[in-house]
C-alpha cells in the first residue's frame, strides 16, 4: 500500500483499477445497446449472413459481424445420434451435396458431406451448434431457431449452452409460447423469445414477465397498440424484413423506409441483407438524431 493512502481509499483504487482492465467484447456492448437504447433498431441476419457463402454455415457468422448484425439467426436440428447440427430444411437435400432427412443421418455421415452455393459444392462443412456457438462467443449473439422436436431436446439443448458457457449469448426462438414457463424453469439465463401469432398470444407474452422480447407478425400489426405497449413494457419487437422489404430495398424502391413507415415500434428486424439494413439503420438514426438537435 503506498504511504499516505488509507486502507479503504487503497482498496477502492485497487478495485477501481481491475475492474477497468476487465475487457468488454462485442456482445457486451450489444447487449448494452438492447437494454438500454431502446429506439435503436438491433439487425439480425437471417441464416447468417449469406450472401457470398452458404447459409447456416461458420462462415455466414462470420460475415454476420463482418456486416456489424447485431445478431445471427441460425436453424438447428438433431441428428439420428444427438448431434445438435445447423440446417433449416429438414432434408439435406437443397443446401448439401447429400440428401435425405437430418434425423436419419449420424453425424459421422454429416461430415463427409460439404455445403453447396447456389448449387454448386464448397469447401464448408455442417457445422455442429457446439462450433457455431464458439465460433460467435463474445462476437455475436446468436438467435436459435430450434426445429428439432420434443421438449426433452430443447432441455439437452440448453444443458449444452450452458456447458459452453454462453446462456447470454443466446436467444432460443419459440413458435410456441406455452412452452415458455417450462424453459424459463429450466434455466433462466437463456432469454426467451416466443412468437406470437395474435394480439391475445402478444397479450399473454408480455404480462407473463419470462421474456422482454417478441417476434410479432404484421398481419395484426398497429402503431396504436405498439404505441400503448411501448408505454407500459420495455419489451423488444422483432419483425422480419424477409421477403417483400428486402426484395424492394434490393431494388432501390425505398423497402426499408415503407417498413418502418408502416411499423415504427419495432426494434429489432431480422433481414437476407444484413450490410443494407446496418447501413440504413445507421443514416436513419444519423437523420433522427441530427433532427433533434
């Protein structure tokens, strides 16, 4: 201790000293964002980014954050051995230079089977989730579509997660809310995110309290009742520019901006073209800023 310090005021600088060499990643700094700027709007790249490169693959994550994507959606499914494994069909058909179904094949099988682009064979293998999961620690949330059946696999699922110590790196979609509870007993450090396909479903997600994030659908879409949840809820909304938006902004007809025209409470949007929506999102909250200065 040097001279002229009191014990405590050491202590103090002492804390003060470490705490500030302890190095924040990139998911920190995300999670900051989502918790405490609520208007600005988080992207997810759909599938990875996968542009130039198979989607589903380590490299789609790769170029997720080499687009500044706040987070990277990936599909996951079980092999015929219990291997936790990325793939959106459930045949291997469309993506591989294999075919048949996931749940058929070990994984011994999967990895003499490489990734196609645009039908054309790759270098990329199937990744297992084990792999996607460090691939992204400390880069990269990553939200988990999980198409693999019966609750027993989302409980072995999440038993990994934790075993890789990333439950906050993660948030486990769910296309059925009722299982909401059960997960969140489970184990509660995995953020949740139910969709809900009806005002009454969304009504029901949010005053449960098990999650502050919801996929919602346009069909029921309104400022009004966002308006009125925005006031009562801090609960993030995610909606998709997949499809019609993305197809628009690709095109130069403004899909981005008629998104947000038509949906302006959401705040986290889950796109094919990552690099567009970052950049939009930039200016848009540039322009926004500079308006209210």
């Amino acid at each position: 201790m040097k001279p002229g310090i009191g014990l405590f005021t050491y202590l103090i600088l002492l804390v003060t000293a470490v705490s500030c060499t302890v190095q924040r990643t990139r998911v920190d700094h995300i999670w900051q964002r989502y918790h405490h700027e609520p208007k600005t709007v988080l992207v997810a790249a759909h599938r990875g980014a996968h542009l130039s490169v198979p989607e589903n693959s380590l490299a789609s994550i790769d170029k997720a954050i080499e687009a500044d994507a706040h987070i990277v959606e990936l599909d996951v499914r079980q092999t015929k051995d219990g291997v936790f494994v990325l793939m959106h069909d459930k045949t291997i058909d469309r993506t591989t230079t294999g075919t048949g179904e996931i749940k058929d094949k070990t994984y011994e099988e999967l990895k003499q089977i490489r990734l196609t682009y645009h039908g054309e064979a790759t270098a990329y293998h199937i990744p297992t989730l084990e792999e996607a999961l460090l691939r992204a620690k400390g880069r990269i949330l990553m939200d988990i579509d999980f198409k693999a059946d019966g609750m027993q696999a989302r409980f072995d699922v999440y038993q990994q997660i934790a075993e890789l110590d990333v439950t906050d790196h993660v948030i486990f979609f769910l296309y059925d809310y009722t299982e909401m509870a059960a997960l969140h007993a489970y184990d509660p450090r995995i953020k949740i995110m139910p969709r809900a396909y009806d005002v009454e479903q969304l009504n029901e997600i949010i005053t449960s309290g098990l999650t502050d994030i919801v996929h919602i659908d346009a069909s029921y879409y309104s400022d009004s009742l966002f308006s009125d949840i925005a006031q009562r809820s801090k609960i993030r909304i995610w909606a998709n520019a997949l499809g019609t938006p993305d197809k628009e902004e690709a095109a130069g007809q403004r899909g981005y901006a008629k998104l947000f025209e038509r949906m302006q409470y959401i705040n986290v949007v889950q796109t094919d073209f990552p690099e567009k929506m970052v950049e939009f999102i930039r200016e848009k909250f540039e322009s926004e800023s500079q308006q209210t200065n």
